[in-house]
C-alpha cells in the first residue's frame, strides 16, 4: 500500500481499530473502519482520529507493511495490556500486535525500528480465563508505555516433539508443551512451579522451579532460539552459531532481541513423584540439611518455603523433596530421611503422579482466584543470596516481614548450586551454594503497597551488600543505572555491547529500564 493510498476519510477510530499506518508528524497511529463505525471519544481515539485525518493523502503517513495478523489500537484490547500481574505498574501502549506469524514478529519490529517506536513482547498467557491472566512481568517489565506490545499468544504452536526434544513457539505454555511432551513419554527438566507461564516469556528472565539443583534455569536447557533482533532482522542462534545474540537474548530480559521459537531439551518422564515435607523449627538447621540434601542428591526436585508457625508468633521452615519414579520401585523412605534434624514426628510423605505434582499449584491458584487475590497488587521480591550470608538475610528479613506482608502468599527459600547455570546473562552469587530467596506475597484488600515496596527496595539493598543479586521479574522500586551496573559486575560490558549490536535504535523491552 503506497502512502497516497489512503483517502482523507477512511481512517477512523472504531471499536475494531485496526491499525493501517503510522503518522511520522504527530507520531501517532492511522486506523481502518471496523465494524461498529461509532465514534470512540476517549482522549487517545481523538488524537489518534486527528493524528489520521491530517496524514491522509500526504506523505506524513507511513503504511503499514502487510501482516499474516493484526496490530490494533481498540480501547478494549490497549486496557488489558496496559498492566501486568503485578498490578503496580501501569504502561498503556498505542497499539497491541497480534501476530499470524513469526514474520509479523519481524515486520513490525523493522517498522517500528524506523520510526523510532518502542516494543515489547507481552506472554499474557494463564489457564484462559481474560480477566485472570498471568505473566512474568510484575513490576512493568514487559510494559510498553506509548508503543506496540506483541500478544505472544498468536504464536503458540507446538512445532514437533521428538526424542530428547521440543521446538515451540514463544506463546506455549510450559502447561501446553507438559502434556504435549507427556504424551510421547518425555518432561521439561526444569518447570516453573505455576506452569501457564509462556516459554518466551521464562526464557527471557530465566524461568526458575524445582529442578533448578540439577539442571539449571529453564535457560540452561535451550538448545537453540529463534530470535527478532531491535533490527527487525530473524535470527536462528545457538551456542555454536551467533552465539553472541544466543548468550544475550536466554536471560537477558528482552533487551537484545525478542524469542520467537525455542528448541529445548527434554528428559525421559517418570511415572510417580514421593514428595517429602520436611518441617524444621530453627533456621541453621534448615539451611544445614537444604544443602546437605542437595549436595548428596537425595531428591530429583528440591524447593523449600517458610511459614508463620502454628502460634502466629514465629516462622517455620519446610523443606519438599521429590523423588521421580516408575512402577512399583517405590524409594525407601527411610533412607531420604536419614540423618536429618528435621521435626520427625511431622514428616509427611504423599505419593502421587509426576503429572499431579507438576500441576501441584493450580488448585492453590484457583483459591486464590476465588477469593478475589490474583488480581490484586503483588509486590513480589526474588533474590539470590550466597550461601555463606543466606541465614543473615533471612534472620533480618523475617524480623521485618509481617503476616499481612504474606497475605495469602508465600516465601520460597531453597538452595541450588551456581555452577549449574551456564547463560551469562543470569548472573549469580559469587560462591558455589546459593539460596533462593523469592517472596511472593498475595496481600489482602487494603494493604500499603508503597510501604510494601519501600521494603523490597530496603530489603535489596542489603542483598546485594551482602553479595546477593536479583531476579528480574520482582517489584524493586527506584533501580538506578548504577544499581544494574553493580548487578551485571564484570558482565555489564558484554550487556552495553549487545544492545548496540543488536538493538541500536534501543527500541525492545524499555519496562526493564537496564539501559534507561
């Protein structure tokens, strides 16, 4: 379509809004007749209308190349992707892309890096449900304010599952690509603990769970990433071809490019999961067997939470251990337990499918959705802590945190071994234990927000002097370019130089605010 296409009066705004063009001069977003022609009246819609009546027929107006899907700038759709789960951060963006295709991916990127437009892959993802959508964005990461979010959703296939392998689109879900793989006899080695995440969406923070100890970040893995560089260019990379993008993208927030397809390593599934809770009463204790247990390799998958204890007056320490098997090879029970100084007589042990344990948390997600807290504000907070200071942290930590601070939620704190993790991008604890430290709280109606993240930010900062790092989906206020520069230490070099490489407009992912 040239720019003289258009005539004067066919851009309007209406409640489909589907987006034609875009004005170079008032930088804003010419949109086709939809099916309901009335007018839109909000502020936004008027300038947009404006923005389109005084391009047409000139050659301020720049058409927007042919798409397999739409970009839209409906009030509707730029409302729900003006927030994330968090619910703290508000960003609206002026159009939302929904792709037909990977090429949408790069076509849009290309336009929008010529004309200086920023963009931001949204997962957006969840068991279905619209109002009640997840993502790992909580504190505005994948906010897109004034510029062009990209619905992952449209790119959700399962492409092939084959022996030891899987290769997806960014918009799967970890549930979706779970019993696609089960299907066929195989399992994610490592699987987020809630698994209706996307799969772009964790590769580009991390993704962390329970098989962390063995195999590392979901990141860890990847075997290649199909990849839309800041250029519009599609890239396949992977750790022997354009291994640079490949490092920069797995962790990297979505600063060098935005996953489009990821090839992953699976492992064989098992049939059955003995999961072990472990209750302790005194934290050295905790962290003592947490380690010991891991470094032995008692469990397949280890994770670990504290509690308020049965008084309300203290905290209490569980560590949940599982063991994958198949048939009737049940593990002995007794040898798991050995030499522990956990409180024996509350040892408990649940037999149950590999299946059931993976989608242990959707009924703790389903309570939380009925009673009215998945919606609400969620000043979450993850961090990993050297091993060597994980029990001061978390004596000064706990002196702070309140119930109210929980709500409904909870505080994971579990061990992994840093030499497991092999992206650069997703910088660790310079010892070779740490601990995970990732308080997810669900607060009830009414609680001070502002107070809650004057705390994470209270509570980060003595993390990092305490040679601690973040992860980057948590709800850390006020993080300054000197703040990422110490996060990155010796690898903020290599994060300057893939942005300019790969991103030299600086349009991808500006939620983050690495390189604001």
């Amino acid at each position: 379509m040239s720019k003289s296409a258009l005539p004067r009066r066919s851009v309007i705004v209406g409640a489909a809004a589907t987006v034609v063009g875009w004005n170079t001069v008032s930088r804003s977003w010419a949109v086709a007749p939809a099916a309901d022609t009335s007018p839109d009246t909000s502020p936004d819609a008027e300038a947009t209308a404006a923005g389109a009546d005084a391009a047409s027929g000139t050659d301020t107006l720049a058409a927007l190349p042919r798409l397999d899907g739409t970009l839209v700038a409906d009030a509707a759709t730029l409302a729900r992707f003006d927030g994330d789960f968090g619910h703290l951060v508000t960003a609206a963006p002026r159009a939302v892309l929904r792709p037909g295709s990977v090429r949408d991916v790069a076509t849009l990127v290309g336009f929008a890096r010529r004309h200086r437009i920023p963009v931001a892959m949204n997962g957006q993802s969840g068991t279905g449900e619209t109002t009640e959508l997840e993502s790992h964005s909580s504190y505005g990461q994948a906010g897109v304010r004034g510029g062009v979010a990209i619905d992952s959703r449209g790119l959700d296939r399962i492409i092939r599952i084959t022996p030891g392998r899987a290769v997806v689109e960014a918009g799967v879900t970890w549930a979706q690509l779970t019993d696609a793989a089960l299907a066929q006899g195989w399992m994610p080695p490592c699987l987020t603990d809630y698994l209706h995440l996307s799969v772009g969406g964790t590769l580009s923070v991390g993704g962390i769970g329970g098989g962390v100890q063995r195999h590392g970040f979901q990141v860890d893995t990847v075997e290649s990433v199909d990849v839309v560089t800041g250029t519009g260019e599609l890239v396949t990379a992977s750790a022997s071809t354009n291994r640079e993008l490949f490092e920069a993208v797995l962790g990297g927030g979505g600063q060098a490019g935005l996953i489009v397809r990821a090839t992953l390593r699976l492992v064989r599934a098992r049939e059955r999961a003995l999961v072990l809770n472990l209750f302790y009463d005194d934290l050295g204790a905790y962290l003592a067997d947490q380690k010991k247990v891991m470094l032995e390799r008692r469990f397949d998958l280890q994770v670990g939470d504290v509690s308020r204890d049965a008084a309300g007056t203290g905290w209490r320490y569980k560590v949940e251990g599982v063991v994958l098997y198949d048939g009737a090879a049940a593990p002995d029970r007794a040898k798991l337990v050995r030499g522990l100084r956990c409180v024996a007589a509350e040892t408990t042990f649940t037999d149950q499918t590999a299946r059931e344990y993976a989608y242990r948390v959707d009924a703790f997600a389903g309570f939380l959705k009925g009673a009215g807290l998945w919606s609400q504000p969620k000043p979450w907070m993850s961090l990993f802590l050297p091993a060597s200071t994980a029990g001061t942290f978390t004596r000064e930590a706990l002196a702070l945190l309140t119930p109210e601070d929980l709500g409904a939620g909870l505080l994971l704190f579990y061990p992994f071994r840093t030499d497991v993790f092999t992206r650069p991008m997703t910088v660790m604890p310079d010892e070779p234990v740490g601990f995970h430290f990732d308080l997810l709280s669900f607060p009830f109606p009414g609680a001070d927000h502002a107070a809650a993240l004057r705390r994470n930010r209270r509570l980060y900062d003595r993390a990092v002097q305490l040679g601690g790092k973040r992860y980057l989906i948590g709800a850390i206020p006020d993080v300054t370019h000197a703040d990422w520069r110490r996060h990155y230490g010796s690898r903020w070099g290599r994060v300057v130089a893939a942005k300019h490489r790969f991103d030299p407009a600086g349009i991808l992912t500006p939620g983050q605010g690495i390189h604001s």
